[in-house]
C-alpha cells in the first residue's frame, strides 16, 4: 500500500492488522429485548421494503481490498501520511468498562469508528493536513433510557451540523486544516452534510442473548416483512425502489441484481365493483396482548435496521454487540439485504482495514447518490396529494354544489354528493371499523391498520351513553368502515400521543363517496392511558350536552395488531399560539404565555369555559396553545388530558381554571365582570354544528 521504507509503514500496518482488545466480561447488565418495531414501522411503502435476506461472505474482502486500492491511489498521487503522535494517543486508550448498550458504542467508536474517520478524512478530503483533523463523526441517538435498551441506534455522518456548524455552510475547523482543504474536497464536504448521514450502526448490549441475535441473522432467502393484515381494502398506488448508486454495482459485482418487474397497470381496489361485494377482512385476534412477555425475533431487529436505513437513505449498516459483528449492505433496487459473515472483532485479522473500507465505500456511495434536486424536496412532512381528488370534496358551505352529484375521476370511480356535517358525523357514528392510511415521504401503507371502535362517538346527537359492545364480523363491505389517510407527517405530538390531520372518506350504499378534514389521535405505549382518559372528559361533556367551544369527537378505536389506540375527532382550526405566530401578533412570554384578543373572542371562550364547567369538568391545563379558533371565528378549548371530573363541584380549580384563561387571551387584568351564573347555552350555538372545520 506505501512504500516499506516509508517511516509511516509500521504505524499503518499495526493500525490495520489490530483488533478489539477483548471484552473483560459479558454486561452484568441484561435488559429484556422489546418489540422493536413501532406502528409506523408496518406502513413502508412496498417499494421500500425489504424483500429478500442473501448470505454476502465476499462484503467484508471486498471492502479490504477497498481501503488497500484507496490507500496506493493516495500514495501515488505523492501524498504522505505524517504521524500526529498527540492525536492519535487518545485513540490508544483503553475502554475497559462496558455495561449498557452505549458502552458498546462508545468503546466501538474510541477504537475503531473515530480511527478510522481519521484517516477517511486524511485519504479523502485533506490529504496535506498535519493535524488529522477528523471531518467525520460517529454519533449515538436515542435517550438516555434507550440507550440502556437491549439495542441503540448509530451512525456516522460528516462534520458541521449541531454545535460544531457555525452556520453558512461553513465548518468549524482549524485553521491549519482548512488551508489544506481544495474546493472539490469543500464541495464533497458539503454534498455530505446534506444528506442525514453516511452509513447506520445498530448497538446491541454485551449479553449472551445479543451474540445468539447476530447469530440467528444467517437466515438467508425471502424475508417475512411485518406488516397490517387487513385484505380486500383499497391499495394506494405504488413506485419503483430507487437505484443504487453506480459505485456500489462496480464496487460488489456479486450482488447480483434481478431485473425490475414493471408496475400492475392498476394498484387499487376496483371501485366498479358494487359496495356489497367489496368486501374488507380485519384481524380478529391480538396478537401483541396474547404473549405475556415478548420472545426475541430476529426478523423484527432486521426489519428495524432495514427501516432506519430507509429514513437515513443508507447502504451499509454494521449489527454489532461488541463481541460479534455483521456488516450489510441495502440494496434498494431488488430489496434485498445482503449480510456478511460473523466477524470476530478480537481474532480476525484485519479488523480496521475492513471497517476504513467501510467508511470509505460509504462516502463514496453517498457522494454518487446525491441529487441537488432531492436534497431540495428532502422535507420529513413532504405531502403527498390524494390523486383524483378535488377541494369540492371539502367544500360543506358550497351552496351551488349542494345536492348535486359530480365525477371527479373517472379512473378511481370518485363520486361525491354534497352532505351536510350532522348527517356525516351519524354516518361515522354507526360505523364500527377504521382503515388508517400513511401515505407521505417514505409512508404509504401497503395495507392499512385497522381500529376497531371501543367507545361511542360524542358527536353524534343524542348522545348514547351506554355501554358499547363491539361485534366482530368476519367482513365488511364499504359502507360499514370508514377510511382515514394522512398526507404529512404528524403535525403535533403532546400527552396523548401523535397528532395527524386527516382525510376522512366514507362510502354509502349507492356508491357514493363523501370526505372531510379531520383530526386524529395516535397513542401508543404508555400513552394510551392519557387517550383513554381524555375520552372519558369528552363524554362526560357530551352526556351533559356541552358542546359549545368544544369539538367533536367521533369515538375511541383500537388496533387489534398493535394495540395502538386512536381518537377522531374535528378540526378546530390553529391555536393563538399558531395564529400569533402567522399573523405576526405579539406573544407575551411571562411563567404563561399569553396573547392578545378581541372582546368577542374573549367572550366566546369564557362561554366555552363555563359550559365546561357546568358539566363539572375542570381542564387543569389552558393555554395558549389548547385555545384554538378556526377561519369562521369558532373558537374552541381542546386536550382534556389533564382534565377530571368534579361531580360535587367544590373544588377551586374551577377558579383557577378561569384564571389561566384569562391570562392567556390577554384579560386576566379587565374590570369585566366574568362570574356570572353557569348557563346552558348550547342551543343555537353549538360550537360543533354549524361550522366548518379549518382545511
């Protein structure tokens, strides 16, 4: 690779060769393995999935011959590398103590990840420079408590984001590094930071448990991808995988790809087909609730790293535990992962060798992948619009439509008949089923969840306030579910859970379809507790028949799959916060956030608060931020998360509650008599009636 009288040789070689110092002991600490995959981790667009696991012996000679080609290259252009004794001490230190998952990664990084960017940097970007500068970082994600889960996520990307980006695109280096850095290499730097990273590390704990897991992931052939159950529902149309980058088809000629298969000419589910005869199939079992305690699968962890290599848009992935090691490869256009053989870190010759061609085959891959224009439209919420859709499907108020039946597409069959928002939200209230839809950035469910009604809804009018005892049926046709597809990432998250705004689309008998706007809650985990707990308020309001300033709720649903629970409910439009912010209002930050607003406005959420009240409900948490208000002026106190029922009516925080109120809409300090007597005021007024939901 350099000359052998190079005074550098001995230094490089030892480098290469070495490997981990061995462990002292397994972790005295050994966390339970959990599920790791979540809800959204079901809903991965088909083209992005993983479809077949290949054994790749040859990743890990390939990317040695790698690091050795790169190095002569460096050589033979005149290069030299100069030992900087100070900077590479620290990499020499022992890193004895290992206990939690982190302590894998660090150790991994200290003697092997932060080395090797070193000299990354040096063959690649600064070949002239003294100091080893390293331009690349290896990072841990996660809380402090994932952290010390069986497994933690990490990845290496360049440096310049965070604390060390002194913003303009420019890099906090020193002095000396930068003078020795070209434009192309500033370029490269550049295109890098850009994209979410280099290659991903999958960490799991120094346990018996996490060596039998790696072990366990030579199972090679077709991959059982997790995903809904749900058959015979509508199918959202699908893409092609994305290619890979040339360097990777000349760098790993095995890889052996397979020709694309052209798309079906149609992805849905024919809407020719009368609404009887379509007929959707749901689980009728839990599968999650029925194992007490959850049993190791490697296909979940796979599919788990396969997943986090879609968000990041990565290649390669390293599966360690610190005493065993998989390096893989993404390969997007066939959707297979390809999966070397264990590595040893502490026997097999060569260990940094392999992971410096790692690092290298990942820059390089990335750099032959970036794309100014994806980079441009790379957004988290990137929305994707529902085809064949158009803005009369929402338009309630449209006098001139009203009654009349129009053809929106004549491919997806889309018809829509005007109705009002009453006979709508009864439509909803009978129905027992809903199919929720991902569809933006990677999103876009290859089959939807589906939620099974728990709770009855509040909106519907009267009021039944019974029991509610789900009946399971072993199909339903169109018009006995409802479907519910969200376009954009969530657009809030708080105690309950995540928060989507939806399109809300029912199908009756005729054939006919109608859509609304909605929201829809997402609890999952510990979260469900506090959904449940903010149904219960809204039903207790409901059965007083408060519904001025309060939004309607369209009942509590459950995955039988994954025991997610989800709430529908109306739009109420922005909070002031939001308004303020848009508008460019002042917000006065003080121990509560406040803003200014109209003597009407004031008005109207002091009725809302006391309608609340009245029902003896206390909401323990206003804010600006939960005092929402739509385009029609409809103004409206939400999240009752916090809120408890007082059904003797004696407690202070009625006051308190009216305190905060005040002090967040800007009239805590107004001579304006505010205590006068409860009222039932909902007749003409009901806040969920007669408006229409923000858009």
């Amino acid at each position: 690779m350099i000359r052998s009288d190079d005074p550098f040789t001995p230094v490089l070689r030892q480098f290469l060769e070495s490997c981990y110092e061995p462990f002292p002991s397994y972790s005295s600490y050994n966390p339970d393995p959990e599920n790791p995959l979540i809800f959204h981790d079901r809903h991965i667009a088909s083209a992005l999935l993983l479809k077949n696991v290949k054994h790749a012996p040859w990743i890990t000679t390939e990317l040695s011959h790698l690091c050795e080609g790169t190095i002569k290259n460096f050589t033979a252009a005149g290069h030299k590398l100069i030992e900087n004794r100070n900077y590479w001490a620290k990499f020499r230190q022992p890193f004895e103590y290992v206990s939690y998952c982190s302590d894998v990664a660090e150790r991994h990084f200290v003697s092997t990840s932060n080395p090797c960017n070193a000299y990354a940097s040096k063959l690649l970007f600064s070949p002239n420079d003294p100091l080893w500068f390293n331009l690349i970082d290896a990072r841990l994600s996660g809380s402090y408590i994932a952290r010390r889960s069986f497994f933690c996520f990490g990845d290496t990307a360049v440096l310049g984001s965070g604390e060390e980006d002194t913003g303009d695109r420019q890099f906090k280096i020193p002095p000396e590094t930068r003078s020795t850095l070209d434009n192309r290499a500033l370029s490269n730097l550049n295109k890098l930071r850009d994209m979410e990273n280099i290659f991903n590390y999958e960490f799991f704990v120094a346990t018996k448990t996490a060596e039998a897991l790696l072990d366990r992931m030579s199972c090679w052939g077709e991959f059982k991808w997790e995903m809904p159950t749900v058959t015979g529902a509508p199918v959202l149309p699908a893409s092609l995988p994305p290619k890979d980058s040339p360097f990777i088809k000349s760098l790993f000629p095995l890889l052996g790809v397979e020709p694309l298969r052209p798309l079906p000419k149609h992805m849905g589910t024919s809407s020719r087909k009368s609404a009887h005869t379509r007929k959707v199939v749901a689980p009728l079992t839990n599968t999650r609730r029925a194992e007490a305690k959850y049993r190791i699968n490697v296909h979940h962890y796979i599919q788990k790293a396969w997943i986090n290599a879609v968000h990041t848009d990565a290649t390669f992935i390293v599966f360690s535990c610190g005493r065993q090691e998989r390096i893989a490869i993404r390969h997007r256009q066939s959707q297979t992962l390809f999966v070397s053989d264990l590595i040893d870190p502490t026997k097999i010759p060569g260990y940094r060798k392999i992971h410096l061609g790692l690092t290298i085959a990942a820059i390089k891959d990335r750099l032959e992948r970036w794309d100014p224009t994806e980079v441009k439209n790379r957004r988290p919420s990137k929305r994707k619009e529902p085809p064949g859709y158009s803005n009369i499907y929402n338009s309630m108020k449209d006098k001139a439509t009203r009654r009349k039946r129009r053809r929106l597409n004549p491919d997806l069959g889309l018809t829509s008949v005007e109705m009002d928002k009453k006979a709508f939200d009864d439509e909803l209230a009978k129905r027992d089923l809903v199919l929720f839809y991902l569809n933006y950035s990677n999103m876009s469910s290859p089959a939807p969840s589906s939620f099974r009604r728990m709770e009855p809804s509040c909106a519907s009018r009267p009021f039944q306030n019974h029991s509610y005892h789900f009946k399971r049926k072993a199909s339903y046709s169109p018009a006995k579910y409802i479907l519910a597809t969200t376009y954009r990432d969530g657009i809030g998250s708080g105690a309950v859970g995540l928060v989507y705004r939806v399109t809300v689309e029912i199908e009756i008998e005729d054939g006919s379809k109608h859509q609304r706007t909605l929201i829809l809650k997402l609890a999952i985990g510990d979260k469900k507790d506090q959904i449940i707990q903010e149904y219960e308020i809204y039903k207790r309001l409901a059965e007083a028949n408060a519904t001025y300033g309060i939004v309607g709720v369209h009942g509590l649903f459950h995955d039988m799959e994954t025991d997610a629970l989800m709430m529908i409910m109306d739009d109420g439009g922005m909070s002031l916060r939001t308004r303020a912010i848009e508008k460019n209002l002042k917000i006065h930050y003080d121990w509560d956030d406040s803003v200014e607003t109209t003597e009407k406005e004031r008005d109207a959420f002091i009725k809302a608060l006391k309608g609340i009240h009245h029902a003896h409900v206390i909401h323990q948490d206003i804010r600006i931020d939960n005092l929402m208000i739509n385009d029609a002026g409809d103004v409206f106190i939400i999240d009752f998360d916090n809120g408890s029922y007082d059904p003797l009516h004696e407690s202070f925080e009625y006051e308190r509650d009216m305190e905060e109120l005040l002090t967040a809409i800007g009239w805590l300090d107004s001579d304006d008599d505010t205590s006068e007597s409860d009222e039932d005021e909902d007749e003409d007024e009901d806040g969920g009636e007669d408006h229409e939901d923000r858009t």
